[in-house]
C-alpha cells in the first residue's frame, strides 16, 4: 500500500515545476554560498602563505643589507653578472 502513494508523490513532484526550480534555486544558493567561502579562505591562505612571508623575506634582507653593506653588494653584483650573461642573445 505504501507504492502507491510513493509514486503519486513522485508524480506530483514531476508534475510541479515550481517545485523543482525551488529546488533547484536552493541548490544553487547554497553552491553560491559554498563557492564565496571557500574563495574567501583560499584568498586569506595566500595572504598568509605569500604575502606575509614575502615581506618578511624583504625586510630580513633589507637588515642584513644594512648591517652587512659589502657582502649585499657582492650578491647584487653577482647576481646582476649572472642574470645579464644569461639574458645575453
């Protein structure tokens, strides 16, 4: 006896589209949603993980730079030496 009303629901749900796009409308929010937080988490993970250590980075190289002046400009010079043989046609 449970069959029949089983299938007259799924009929009635079939025959519903205002059903279905509400349904479906929900799906698509909640994707949205879904979607804006995890671009949210992925866009504080990079600031977090690239960024800050980045400018860590800089600012450790800046200190040294000052503390070691002629060792940082033997590095920028090599650097430059070897970037510009390889660059070269």
């Amino acid at each position: 006896m449970s069959e029949p009303t089983t299938q007259n629901a799924a009929n009635r749900n079939a025959a519903d589209p205002s059903h279905q796009s509400g349904m479906s409308q929900q799906a698509r929010d909640t994707a949205n949603r879904v979607a804006a937080g995890a671009m949210g988490m992925g866009h504080d993970a990079a600031e977090h993980y690239v960024s800050d250590p980045a400018k860590d980075l800089f600012s450790l190289a800046k200190s040294y730079a000052k503390d070691h002046p002629d060792v940082a400009a033997m590095w920028a010079f090599t650097l430059g030496v070897v970037v510009g043989w390889k660059l070269k046609p």
